[in-house]
C-alpha cells in the first residue's frame, strides 16, 4: 500500500515496522524499524516518561525519513 500511495499519488510515505526484511521485500522506500511486533510504537515496558520518549524518538525519525530525498528503500535507523 505504501509504494502505491508514493507511486500513484506522489506522496512520500514512512512505514514504520518491526520487521525490516517484510517491509524490503514488499518495496516499501522509506522504513523505520519498530519496537516489538505487538507494539511497533511504544515501548509498554517503560512507564510515563520513558514510554512517551520512545515513540517520540521514533516520530522525530519518521519526520526525518519523510523529509529526506532518497533513490533507492532505505532504512532509517538513527
């Protein structure tokens, strides 16, 4: 669905997800590795605080993947 959105309506898509090698194979360009399969945004081992920040942390990379001009899928890891 995603290399279809990018493809067809030109809109540049993030895909965040915990399993990396599915996301590749099936052609998404621009993907941020999740946290855990039942929970690819949110750490539910931390608390408050340390919870928030993790999902902030992968929001800020999904804005950073999105923003940035790429050629080929890329794995945006930091």
């Amino acid at each position: 669905m995603v290399r279809e959105i990018e493809n067809v309506a030109g809109i540049p898509v993030v895909q965040i997800a915990t399993i990396v090698p599915i996301m590749l194979t099936v052609g998404a360009n621009r993907i941020v590795p999740g946290v855990a399969i039942p929970h690819p945004v949110g750490d539910p081992t931390r608390e408050g605080e340390g919870d928030r920040a993790v999902r902030r942390q992968l929001l800020e990379r999904a804005l950073k993947a999105i923003m940035t001009p790429i050629e080929e899928q890329t794995v945006f890891t930091s």
